[in-house]
C-alpha cells in the first residue's frame, strides 16, 4: 500500500476543539462555516483566507478540504505554538490520524505547503505514487527556506469536507497537565478505539527531558537550536572546518554563521580563550516559522556565539582552553549583551571529553550568571544520572568514577 510506512497523519488544533471533532471528525473551513460549528481557530486569519483563494485540480478551493500534515513538527506548528507573546504549548494539541485515509478516492496530496507555488496537487493515486519522496523530504528535524525543506516539510494530505471521528487515534499533547486537562475535558476519551493522549515534548519543540540545577542555570537533552534563546553556542576549531556534529548543522542550516566563522577563522581572531560573539540582527524565529511576517513574538534578534573547544579539528578538545573560555565568557557576557545562553556540552561527543569532566567544569561558572542559561546534554550517549544532580555539578560532593 501507498501509505504501508506511514505511521500516522497529523491534524494541528486548539484544544477546545476536540469535543467537536470527536463527534463530528475534522471538518474542512468550509464545513465549518456551513454548519455554524463553534471553533477556536488556530491559524493567522489572512493565512486562511488566502487558502480559499487556491484552486485544487478539481475545481474546488483548499477551504473545503481538511487538511493533514506528513510530519507535524513543521514550521507552521511553530508559528502557531510561537505567535503569540505567550507560548501557546498548554493551548495546541496534534491529532494523529490513521494512515489508511491516503486511500480515500478523492484526496488530494501535496509535495509541500498547499498554498504554495512551488508545491504540486496530485489527485489520488498520482499523489500516492510520490509518498516516498514526501517520506523523504519530511525526514529531518530541521529546515531552511533556500532549498525549499521548509515548504516540503509541511507536505499536505488534504481530504475532501470531513476526517471522519473514527480515523483519530491519538492525542499529542505537550506535558502531561495538558494530558490531565484533555482527559477531564473529554471522559471516556481513552474508551474510544485506539485514541490515546500523549506527552510527546519533542513534537512541540521543547526539551524531552530538563533538570534545573539553580534559578537560572538547568540540563536539557534536546534540539539546541530551537532552544528560543537569544544566543546559541557552537562548538568549533581554529581552523575554519565545520565537518560534523552541531557545526555541521549550523554550517547548513545558518550559512551566514558560517561564512563569519570562516572569516574569523581567516583573521586569526578566533583562538582557545576567546570566543567569538556574532551579533545576528534577524530573530531565529522568523526563519524557522510559516509566514514569520505576522509573528508578534519573536526575539528581537538570534545571536551565535562561536566557542573554540580544539585548535585543530583531528584533535581532542582542550579543557584548559575550554576553561579559558568559559572564564571570558563570565567576564563578558554583560557587556556584551548576552540575554540568554543555550550551550552543548563544550568539548563532549565529537571532542572525546567525558561529561563528568566538562560538566562540572561549565557549571562552575555559569551558575553564577544572571540570565537564563541552558546546558545541552550530549547526544552520543546517555550521562549517568550521578553525575547530573546538583551536589555534582556544583561542587558539593562528587561520586566516584
């Protein structure tokens, strides 16, 4: 089948929309208005609008479709849970619907954002044939505009008028009191078939896991990046090389913190000791939202700070130089204007450091700063839990090695 690796489709909603929808399914915009249906809208009024506008290859208009997404974790969930001047996660919750809707006679598919140009509308099994490329296309955790991931990432599977109630088959929800608050607002929800709710944290871009060590300063395991802090750390060389790991990243996801950091690099103004601060006048926001023009929310700007862990990139990272840096980094991030820090685990993974060394080491300093600081835990392998508590990492008492 068509849809044989396709787990689930994802529906984006308000949370008090689902008594609706658990009795009358997803309903299309139009549906919606046709039948006087109380709803809590979710999306920016003009972005709706606009999608009456398109016409679909067979006469009808994008408003009279439901619209489901191939991956939820898109840039138009984040413009939706980031929209507004408060964080919107207690609010949102993502639908999951069983695949075998893709063989409903009349839908449509999509290769991208349906309102988009760039995207194609294919009927039923045209669509079908290209679920393996959308499978594809949707397949990482992050986008650019660019290349075009972003539009691709929101591949649409658009189902004429109504999602029938007894597709659903799960709630994804961002923490579990918004699973407490879904499972008092709907009882006998879990009595329906095969419709479960879920804390799903990732989904909804926070960290999967995170440990507050004082009021300021806590661990995360997580996607660094969409962390929301004014300024994001990158691990990097003195030689100008961004062949792996977060720099990687960074390199194709940010090419401009690349092109500075090369430039750096080229001055020699980057070495053991000193990061370097690039000043980003845009916010990560507008990059990583769905028609970031409307955003009320977004920081004012992201700024990367770039932190030599190893002079060349063969070698193991330094931990004096790291030290080094991390003792710039408590002299001068007020000055500098740093508002909120979000680090990797400096010198662990790629730099062969073990968290039990690097981990105490950050710490130690940046406990004492005075604005929000999150420490990324490393991806690599899982950190003992001995040797993240506080009586650890702050230097009360340490377990043995």
């Amino acid at each position: 089948m068509a849809y044989e690796r396709i787990n689930q489709l994802y529906y984006i909603t308000h949370i008090k929309n689902l008594s609706s929808i658990r009795k009358l399914g997803i309903l299309s915009h139009e549906r919606v208005q046709a039948e006087g249906v109380q709803y809590e809208p979710v999306y920016d009024e003009q972005i709706v609008a606009n999608r009456k506008q398109i016409i679909t290859p067979d006469g009808r208009n994008l408003w009279s479709y439901a619209n489901l997404y191939f991956k939820a974790r898109n840039a138009m969930l984040y413009r939706v849970l980031f929209e507004k001047p408060v964080a919107r996660t207690d609010e949102i919750v993502i639908l999951g619907v069983r695949p075998d809707i893709l063989n409903g006679e009349h839908i449509l598919i999509t290769t991208g954002n349906a309102a988009s140009s760039s995207s194609e509308r294919l009927v039923g099994k045209e669509g079908r044939k290209r679920i393996p490329e959308i499978r594809k296309s949707i397949s990482s955790d992050w986008w650019t505009e660019v290349e075009g991931s972003k539009r691709k990432m929101m591949a649409e599977c658009l189902v004429p008028d109504v999602v029938p109630a007894e597709y659903l088959q799960t709630v994804y929800v961002a923490n579990h009191d918004v699973k407490c608050k879904v499972e008092e607002m709907l009882p006998g929800i879990l009595e329906g078939p095969h419709l479960e709710v879920v804390p799903e944290l990732h989904m909804f871009f926070l960290p999967s896991r995170e440990i507050p060590l004082t009021a300021s300063l806590s661990l995360a395991e997580g996607d660094l990046f969409f962390s929301r802090m004014q300024t994001l750390t990158v691990s990097v060389n003195c030689v100008g090389v961004m062949g792996k790991g977060l720099a990687s990243r960074a390199k194709y996801q940010f090419p401009d913190v690349y092109v500075v950091y090369q430039d750096l690099c080229r001055q020699r103004k980057l070495r053991m000791g000193r990061p370097q601060l690039y000043k980003r006048e845009s916010s990560l926001d507008y990059q990583l939202a769905d028609e970031p023009s409307g955003l009320s929310n977004g920081s004012p700007e992201t700024w990367f700070l770039l932190f030599p862990t190893k002079r060349h990139w063969k070698d193991r990272a330094d931990i004096e130089g790291i030290d080094e840096g991390l003792k710039w980094l408590h002299g001068s991030y007020k000055t500098e204007g740093i508002k909120g820090l979000a680090l990797p685990a400096l010198g662990c993974g790629l730099g062969r450091l073990e968290w039990r060394d690097a981990g105490p080491l950050m710490c130690r300093y940046l406990q004492h700063f005075d604005i929000p600081t999150r420490i990324y835990l490393p991806a690599e392998k899982k950190v003992p839990d001995e040797f993240l508590t506080k009586e650890y990492l702050l230097g009360e008492t340490a377990p043995s090695h």
